[in-house]
C-alpha cells in the first residue's frame, strides 16, 4: 500500500501522524486517504502499529525495549476514520479495517492497563508527547506505566463507541453490545479522573490525581474531543478552552490544536477555536509564503528553512519550526475547514455548517470560501459573504448536473432552505450559529 513518509530526510511511519495527515488529504483525494489507512493497519508488523522506517525497521523502542507506535489519543485514528467514513460513507472500506481495529483495542488492553484496568502509555514516546512532565519521569523513553492517562481513558471510549457503529457496517451486529458495554466502562473511569476543574492523570503508586499549576495542555482536553465527558464537566471546562485560545503557546503543535478545535466544538466554544486557528494560520502563512530562506544563520549550516515547505510544529516565536517537510505541518487546511467554515460531516447524509468567522474577518463585502468540497461522492463549492457584524449569505453550488435535494435545517431543527436541482441553494445565517444541511439524491428519502 502507500504509505506517509512524514518527512522526507527520515521517513517513517507513524499511526498518530498519518491518522492527522489522511483526514486532511481526504478533503482533496478521499480515495488515496483510505488507501493509506488501510495499509498503515494491514502492513504493520504487530497489532500496535509500531513506529517503522521504511526498510521495516522499528523506531520507537522504550528504554525496558518495548516496541512502540503510538496510543490511541495521538492524532485520534479512531475520529479520524469515523469522520473520514462519513464523508464518504465508504462501508466496504470499514469492513476491511474492522479487525485490525479491533485488534488494536485488544492490544492495548491487554498491554497497556494495570492490575486495576486503567490505561497507560508505557512511555511519554508512545504518548506521543515526547518528554512531557506528566509523565513523571526523566528520559522520554522511561517506562512510565504507572500513569493512568486521561486522555488515553477517554479516546479509547469514543473508540469502543465508534466500534460499536463500525461493527453493524462490517457485518457484525452481534458484537455491538460488546463494544457498547467496554466503552460504558471507559467513560465512567474518564469522568472519574476530573479534579478541580480540569481532567487529571492519576498517580497508580498512591492512587492520586497528579496535579500541576499553569499547565494546560490541550491533549488533557480529550474528553471534550471526544464527546464523552459529563455535562457537568464540560460546563466547568469552559473557561479553560478561553484561556487557551488567547495563550497559543499551548497549541503550537498539530496534535494539540486538533483536540483543543474538537473540545471547542463539544463545549460550543467554536468562536474561541476560530480565532486561534485563524492567528497560527496568518503567523504559519506569512513564513510559507515568504520569498526568502527563513532563519538563516552562518554559524550553522542547518539552521535555515525553505518556504512553501511544512515544517514540524508552528512556534510562537520566530525560529526554526523542528523537522523541515513534516506531514502534519501542512494540516492547517483542516482546521479552517472544520473550525473557521464549520463544514463537519455526520453519519447520516448530512452535515454542518457551522460559519464562526472571527470579529475582524466579518468586515462587509468579504467573501470566504472552500472549493470543490467533497461529500459522499459529490462535489460543490462553499461560500460565506459578508452582509453585517453579524449575517452572512451562505451559498452552496452543486458542481454536478445531477439533480440533488439539499434541505437546511437551523439549529432548532426548522427547515429554512430547500431545493430539488442543480442551481446553487442560498440561505442567511448567523456567523457561530450552527446548521444542518440534509444532501442526498433527488428520489431518496430524506432521513
């Protein structure tokens, strides 16, 4: 199968990145982003997917030599797919990934829990989060199993969740309790792990939470990200997704601002997402299209960048952004997408519009849009105009001659648009209210 390099001086294979890297390529070619998925899964050497190189060789080995690949809240695999399915409503390539998901899971529980069945990464490499102090530990390849992690708690739920969909489409609907039942289980230890306002690692040692000042890290936010904290909880962590937005210290790195935007949907802090991914997009742009070396230094060599490449990570400050032709560094797309233009995908054979332009981008007679969007195998193209501070007209234009029926329901569930043809459909909304939009061929019924 193909295969995402990552980065071209030292490629490898990496679930995590190639998880966040396909959703992004799925929006321009959803056919070779399956493909990739699928081969990350089937051609990977164990259950885990180990971090490889190309030549099949292992990359990520913990200091007590585990065989690593990275835990299931890096780049969330099991969102990515279920967003990825759902926009293409592909089932035959579920049923084909079904068992090495499942496989995947069962690795993890049977690896990667301690004696009372809390999940932990075997080191902060596995995590993703290379040398992060929650782990407690000094190297980054320190076994560190003794942390029961937070997120990995709540993106194995919303995996166990997804499987239980998943499952009715490959063909097994006898294993959906199955699933049900584990994710159940996942959610209320999640929950369980939320201490003063915020969700917590737990210290196995001493069965207590770890507790640290000024440290926010978005990934601690998983729970958000994938809809399975309390009502409660999401409420109390409100404020927290405020203050993150206004410190992008916090989402310099492309994993991190993927569960900070999903928390901000789950909680309706949308605005708030908008307007970080909107400051790291014109800081990151401005660096890729410059028309000069960036950060050149004559006492050393290496230290330059070349723009229109995606570089690692999108620092705050002006200095080399770590791996130069990283995958994931190119995903800002994504964000605006999902974020900015609020265009999610549901199950369905509908989707959001969810336009959350920030204060200084709704100036009037502006025009933002998204070209050749694809959607369960049909394309248009996506347009927000400015009408006042707070309206815009939206436009959807079919690039099909094929006679489709979009209805678009408000946030209260009334139809305010519907059309049966090939013309463009208009309504007015409301910047950061949201929308659902039915898409589905003339003669079917709508559902």
């Amino acid at each position: 199968h193909p295969w995402d390099g990552m980065q071209i001086h030292s490629p490898r294979m990496v679930l995590g990145e190639t998880a966040l890297d396909m959703w992004a390529l799925s929006y321009a070619d959803p056919q070779l982003a399956r493909q990739v998925i699928t081969g990350t899964f089937t051609d990977a050497i164990a259950a885990n997917v180990p971090c490889v190189r190309e030549d099949g060789s292992v990359n990520m080995v913990g200091a007590d030599g585990s065989e690593c690949g990275t835990a299931p809240m890096w780049g969330f695999p099991f969102h990515a797919i279920r967003s990825i399915y759902s926009a293409a409503g592909d089932s035959l390539w579920i049923a084909g990934l079904y068992p090495y998901l499942k496989n995947y899971i069962h690795w993890w529980l049977e690896n990667r829990t301690d004696d009372q069945g809390w999940f932990h990464c075997n080191n902060s490499w596995e995590s993703g989060q290379d040398g992060s102090r929650r782990f407690l530990v000094e190297g980054e390849g320190d076994p560190a199993t003794f942390v029961r992690t937070v997120d990995v708690e709540a993106s194995m739920a919303q995996a166990m969740q997804n499987m239980a969909f998943f499952a009715v489409l490959a063909g097994r609907p006898d294993e959906v309790d199955y699933w049900n039942k584990l994710a159940v289980e996942r959610i209320r230890r999640t929950r369980s792990m939320f201490v003063d306002g915020w969700f917590r690692d737990w210290d196995g040692r001493n069965d207590q939470p770890i507790l640290f000042e000024d440290f926010y890290d978005p990934i601690m936010l998983a729970p958000l990200t994938c809809a399975v904290a309390s009502r409660e909880q999401i409420e109390q962590a409100r404020a927290k997704i405020s203050y993150i937005a206004e410190n992008l210290r916090w989402l310099q790195w492309p994993p991190g601002l993927l569960a900070f935007a999903e928390a901000a949907w789950t909680a309706g802090e949308t605005q708030a997402a908008a307007r970080a991914v909107c400051k790291i997009t014109d800081r990151i742009y401005k660096r890729t299209d410059s028309r000069a070396l960036l950060f050149t230094n004559t006492d050393d060599p290496f230290s330059y960048r070349i723009p229109g490449i995606a570089n690692e990570f999108w620092p705050v400050d002006n200095r080399p952004a770590g791996s130069e032709n990283y995958g994931w560094g190119a995903i800002l797309p994504l964000f605006i997408m999902r974020t900015v233009m609020g265009f999610r995908e549901n199950d369905d054979r509908s989707f959001f519009l969810a336009p959350s332009l920030p204060e200084d981008r709704m100036q009037i007679g502006k025009t933002y849009g998204v070209e050749n969007l694809a959607y369960q195998g049909m394309r248009f193209d996506l347009s927000y105009a400015v009408q006042d501070n707070r309206t815009l007209n939206v436009s959807l234009v079919p690039r099909t001659r094929e006679t489709v029926s979009l209805v678009v329901l408000d946030s209260a569930g009334k139809t305010i648009a519907r059309i049966d043809s090939d013309q463009p459909v208009q309504f007015k909304a409301v910047n950061g209210e949201r929308y659902r939009v039915a898409f589905h061929a003339a003669d079917a019924p709508l559902r």
